[in-house]
C-alpha cells in the first residue's frame, strides 16, 4: 500500500517505558531438544507511541507477541528466561487468573487471521458481549449496547445488525473490524496488532490500518503492530525494531531508520522494496533464508547472508549496542547505505 504518512506527529514518549521486555528467551522443544526462536531479546513501548517490529517471515515477531500475552501452546513452546514489566509488574511472573485479566483490559492482541480467531458457533454479539461482562459489572443489555457502540466506532456497517451476525457470514474485513472492537472494547493502554492487515485486500488493508491509527490517536493508546511491509511501517511508525533470527538486529526512530540503516539486514529489506523507475527494472533481493532455530551459526545469526562480513561475524556473537541518539546497533561491520 501507499506510505501516506498517518502519524500523529509525536510518539507522545515518556521516560518511562509503558511496556519493558528485558532479555526475553522462548523455546521450542522438538523431538527432545530444545531451540531458541526468540533470544534475549529487549524493547520497550512508551506510552502513545507506535512501535513497529518487522522482519521476514520465520524471524519470531509473533512468537514474540504470543511470548508477551502468555498465550503460548505450552508444550511445545515456552518462555525459558526474561521479563515482561507492565506498570511495574512482570506478566511471566503473575498468577493465570491475573493475567487473564490484563489481557483485554490492558493489553490486547489483533490476530493474523480474524476467521480463525472468532468462534464459528457464537455471533459477533455474543463473543464482544463475553469480554465485556467477563471485565465489567454490568448487564446483558449494556453490554450489548457496549458492544453495538463499539462496532460502530471501528467502522463497522449496520452495527446492531452485525451483532447477530456469524463469523462466517463476513467478509474479511469486516471481521477484521470486529477483531478490532474486541480489541479496543475495554480501551487497552497497548494494543498489540500481528499482521492485521495480511489477508486483506489493499484497498481494505488501507481502511483498517487508517481505522487502527484513528483509535490509536483518539484513545492515545501505545501500539506494537507486527508487520513486514514497510510501506505500513514508514506510513505510521514512531520508532521501529528490525527482527532477524529471533533477535532485535536494531532500533531507531523511523525516519533516522529509512535515511540512515546500519545494519546490513535492514540495509537488504529497503533495498528490496519496488521502486517505481525506468532505470530500475529489477528488485533487489536479499540472497537465502532466515536459518532455522537448530541450524544457527555460530557467530552473527545474518553472517551467511551478509555481503559485508568480516571473520569474526563468523565466530562471534554481536551485542545489541547504542548508537549515537535514539538507536540500538548488532552489528560488528555496519557500513554506509547507498
């Protein structure tokens, strides 16, 4: 879609993070052994800004989102190491019942794929109405005027109709729509969105992102939105975190991002996006794969990929270091970006 800047302007950034992950470590266990696809891995999301966390398919962002909301199928995968501090509390360490209750209440989640997510047997009225009155003291009748209230802030058409309405019988933007009124009913401080608009045509993929970034503004709600299209990201990111082999390659503001990238990696995602020009007929690719979680090299995870790798990216393993300003560098070769 069309990088039509959406953003407020200021990511509204406080000193103190809303949401901290310090060296987060999640595992999976296959055949008896285990392997790490998120590895030590930090961010933080300040309140009222837009976080976007990119990188290839296979890198681990929505490991990492599931790793944050606790909503791991445990086994195969499970957090092995870090914290997740939300206003001073670390979600890994609290109890179910109150992590149950900061999900959708604090921190809510927009799924890939809505038609998966929403139960085929219940109607929209039904599930919305549910997350109200598991949170809320009120009743069924309020909680559906809750939930007609809010579908009609997200967009939806003939809300109160739609109520009654199986997942089945809408389209998939429109289930999207509701996605985002489950999301937003409880008014959340954080909003995690993975790929919310992936299945989606691009005229539609261009209605919801505007209609996230509408409530996101009008709430002034932190966001994560997982994505790796960076047309979206340039569109409405405040700050962007580079994924790659299950760890954090770097951080900066958007627009130092897109005019100065550092690291090699994110050096190859800009250089593969199409470019509308009569001497450039060719995408540039990045040549191989993201290596999978049992066959990680030794040193740097993007060495085998890299064209600027020197010996020791092969042996030894880069830390994530600052950079001059707002930025986070891994990398012990960054070059210049032409």
């Amino acid at each position: 879609m069309a990088a039509t800047d959406l953003r407020a302007g200021s990511s509204g950034r406080g000193r103190t993070p809303l949401l901290s992950v310090r060296g987060l470590r999640t595992a999976v266990t296959t055949r008896g052994e285990s392997f790490d696809v998120v590895r030590n891995l930090t961010l933080d999301i300040y309140p009222n800004e837009i976080l976007c966390l990119v990188g290839e398919s296979g890198c681990g962002k929505s490991i990492t989102a599931l790793s944050i909301m606790r909503l791991l199928p445990t086994p195969p995968v499970r957090t092995r190491a870090g914290q997740v501090l939300f206003k001073g509390q670390d979600l890994l360490e609290l109890r179910n019942s109150r992590m149950r209750a900061i999900r959708s209440e604090s921190i809510s989640m927009i799924f890939q794929d809505p038609l998966t997510s929403l139960d085929p047997v219940f109607t929209v009225g039904n599930v919305i109405c549910e997350v109200i009155r598991s949170h809320r003291d009120v009743s069924s009748s309020e909680a559906r005027r809750m939930a007609g209230e809010v579908l009609s802030k997200v967009g939806l058409p003939d809300p109160l109709k739609q109520l009654d309405s199986y997942p089945h019988q809408l389209s998939g933007g429109m289930r999207q729509r509701v996605m985002i009124a489950l999301a937003l009913v409880l008014d959340p401080d954080i909003l995690i969105a993975d790929e919310p608009t992936t299945a989606l045509d691009v005229t539609v993929q261009a209605q919801i992102l505007d209609q996230l970034m509408h409530e996101q503004r009008e709430r002034h709600m932190s966001m994560l939105l997982i994505t790796h299209d960076l047309a979206v990201v340039a569109a409405v990111a405040d700050r962007v975190a580079v994924m790659y082999a299950g760890e954090i390659v770097e951080q900066a503001p958007v627009d130092e991002l897109f005019e100065d990238p550092r690291h090699p990696y994110t050096q190859g995602l800009l250089r593969a996006l199409p470019q509308v020009s009569i001497k450039r007929q060719r995408l540039d690719p990045i040549p191989g794969l993201v290596p999978p979680p049992q066959l990680m090299p030794p040193g740097c995870r993007f060495a085998p990929r890299c064209p600027h790798a020197i010996d020791r990216c092969w042996t030894e393993h880069p830390e994530l270091s600052d950079e001059v300003g707002d930025r986070t560098l891994r990398c012990f070769n960054p070059q210049p970006f032409t």
